[in-house]
C-alpha cells in the first residue's frame, strides 16, 4: 500500500497527477475532501496515451503504404482512341537496310512520311530508327490498322533470304507502390523491341495491338488522380501466303491496330476521412478498454485506499464497527481483527489481483475471507462517510 503522506505531497506538488486517473471511477466524500486516488490509475493513463500515439502515427505512416488493388479489363469503343497519341520506331538489320522499301499507310489508305531516330525515339539524323513522333490516332470502319507497313524489296530476289524486321515502343512501367507516379518508362531500357522475320519465297502478314491502360489512385492524402498509357501488347498474329506475281519483291505487311479492351487498375488508400474515423474508434474503444482493466484491478481497493489517507480513522475503529453491527444482526464475525489487519497491508495491486477479482463476483456479500476486509471498509464508508449519513 501506498503511504498516504507520499501521494498527499505528490497531489500538492502537482495537482495533474490526480486529474490524469481517469481510468477508474474514484470515489469522493465531500465531507472529508478526500479522494481514491491511485498511483496504477496514473501509470495506466500513461500506457493508454502512448498506445494512441502509437497507433496515430502507424497510421499515419501506413497511409501511403497500405492500399486496395483491383484489376480488371473493359470493352471500348473505336472512338475512344481518338486524340491519343504515339511514338513508334522500326528498322531492319543493316544488311538489307538500303535493299528494302517500307511504305507506311495510315487508316484512310493513305501514305505517311516519317523521320529518323535514336535509340530512345527522339529526332535525330542518321539515327538508329525509322520513326513516327507523337503520332495521333486515327481509326476508320473500313479498315482494322491504324497503321500498315508494306514491306518490298526495291530488285527482285530469286534465292531464299530471311530478312528481319523490327518495331519498337516506349513500355511502360507500372509500379503499383509509387503514391504519386505509379505508371512511368524505365530510363534505363526506354524501347522495347518487338521481332519478326520475312523470307523472300512467301508473303507474311503480322498484326499487333496497341492496348491502352487506364490507372486511378483515391485516397493517400492526395488527390484522385487517372493516369492513361499505352502500350503494345505481345501478341502477334501473322499469316502466310504465297502468290508467284509477287514472290520476290513483295515481302508482306505488318499491321498495327487497336485492341477492344483497355486495362483498368483501381488503387485505394486510405482518404483522410477514413484515417480520422480509425483514429477516434480506436481511441473509443481503448478507453474503453482501458476503463475496465480500471474498474477490475484498482476500484476494488478504493475503500482501502481511502482509509489509508484517513488519519482520524484506524483499522481498530472499522473493525469494531463491523463487529457490533454483526452482533446486533446475530451473524458471524467471520474475521479476527488480527487478520483483518493484516489483509490490509497486504492489499498490493499485483499480489491481490487474484482477490479483486473475487470482491468483483461476489461484492455485495462478505463470503470469500480473501475480500472480506474490502468488503467491511466498504460497507463502513458508505454507512459513516456519505453525505446523508452527515447531514
């Protein structure tokens, strides 16, 4: 037990520290001003402002870490590929570089001219690449591509040659961690090229689709953000036909053309309304918590703590009290003063949990000999210390 000196000059030095025992209903007699404060109450007050602070700022760092994610792919219209945009290369080995003509037809059937680049699609003079730079789309009913390369070679070839051919796009990159910029193009390897072959004793048609990617981030403390991209998928059809007027000089088509479906990638953080309502239900509910751990492990031993801080009042005097008012009912003392005394001073938080817990269940007799102190000094503070008894 705590001295009763000890917390009388702790409350006059800092009268906070009987303010911040919060956790457990401290009773009051306002005859005697004195009060049933408890050193366990402080110290739980203190483990439950650090568990909230805790939990704040977990949460706090977790809203741009923790997050929903869902794919999912949709059907689209033709129309809605207008005013996007594209940067596409294509070029061939270099052996057959000055043998080949590569004529580039759009949607309407009609020749597009392009320019050279380097390795990263940018403008450049006797670059690496043939190039179309911020190409807009155009779709046509009549017609599947966007864009059509016809490959043929400028003399006819009677032997059998294998000629490559290559197209090429920036790729991008998703990364689904990145808050603010999840869809980006890697620095480090900004073209991805895509391979085929033709051989002079056939004609080989490929086609390839330009998929579009559609990526919104709500939520993690920013706005909601919708990012488009665009990208060519692995996919590649090809066919193979063979027609002796043109075997020889007409090597075949390449096709680029639009898919039906776009990707759709949702990605949710927490939005600041849903962080505020985690943070006050969780202070809710560990006040709560922390209220009944009180109300179990420190209000069974208010009475004994108010007797402690009583000087006109000793244990004799309660004793006495009980005993009389146990002969005059003709019941059973049950209790030697002796023990009666003894239990007090054995009343520590931690080596008589076990007996609180007891004088929870059963409070409202005097059976259990364990509880049975608590049991008189609260029976002898409600009968000589309220305020009716007083008045």
């Amino acid at each position: 037990m705590i001295c009763k000196t000890q917390k009388d000059n702790c409350i006059k030095c800092c009268p906070l520290i009987g303010k911040i025992d919060i956790f457990h209903p401290q009773m009051t007699f306002k005859t005697k001003r004195k009060s049933t404060f408890s050193c366990f109450g402080v110290l739980l007050f203190f483990i439950f402002i650090f568990t909230c602070c805790y939990f704040i700022h977990h949460e706090y760092v977790s809203r741009k870490q923790d997050y929903s994610f869902s794919f999912s792919q949709e059907f689209i219209r033709r129309s809605y590929w207008r005013e996007k945009k594209i940067t596409i290369g294509f070029n061939t080995t270099e052996q057959w570089k000055n043998f080949l003509n590569i004529d580039l037809i759009d949607s309407h059937n009609k020749l597009i001219n392009y320019t050279q680049c380097d390795d990263n699609l940018e403008e450049a003079k006797n670059g690496t690449y043939f190039c179309l730079i911020n190409y807009p789309i155009t779709t046509n009913n009549e017609n599947d591509y966007i864009l059509r390369f016809q490959l043929s070679l400028k003399n006819n070839v009677k032997a059998k040659e294998t000629i490559h051919f290559s197209v090429a796009m920036k790729e991008p990159l998703i990364d689904h961690d990145n808050l603010e910029n999840p869809i980006s193009f890697d620095d480090d390897f900004p073209v991805k090229k895509f391979r085929c072959f033709y051989s002079t004793d056939e004609i080989t048609d490929y086609g390839k689709y330009l998929k579009l990617i559609d990526y919104t981030t709500k939520g993690g403390y920013i706005d909601d953000t919708e990012i488009n991209a665009i990208y060519l998928d692995d996919f590649l059809d090809s066919r193979k036909t063979r027609n002796d007027n043109n075997i020889g000089k007409l090597l075949g088509f390449y096709r680029i053309m639009v898919s039906k479906k776009i990707d759709v990638y949702k990605r949710e953080y927490i939005s600041k309304t849903k962080f505020y309502i985690n943070i006050f239900s969780f202070i809710g509910g560990s006040f709560t918590i922390f209220s009944i751990i009180g109300f179990l492990i420190i209000s069974p031993n208010d009475s004994s703590r108010l007797y402690s801080s009583l000087d006109n009042i000793n244990s004799h005097d309660i004793y006495e009290a009980y005993r009389t008012k146990a002969n005059n009912e003709n019941e059973e003392v049950g209790i030697t003063e002796g023990d009666f005394e003894n239990n007090l001073i054995d009343s520590g938080i931690f080596k008589s949990l076990c007996h609180r817990f007891c004088f929870i269940c059963c409070n409202c007799c005097d059976i259990c000999p364990q509880t049975r102190h608590l049991y008189i000094i609260k029976n002898y503070f409600e009968d000589k210390l309220s305020i009716e008894e007083q008045t």
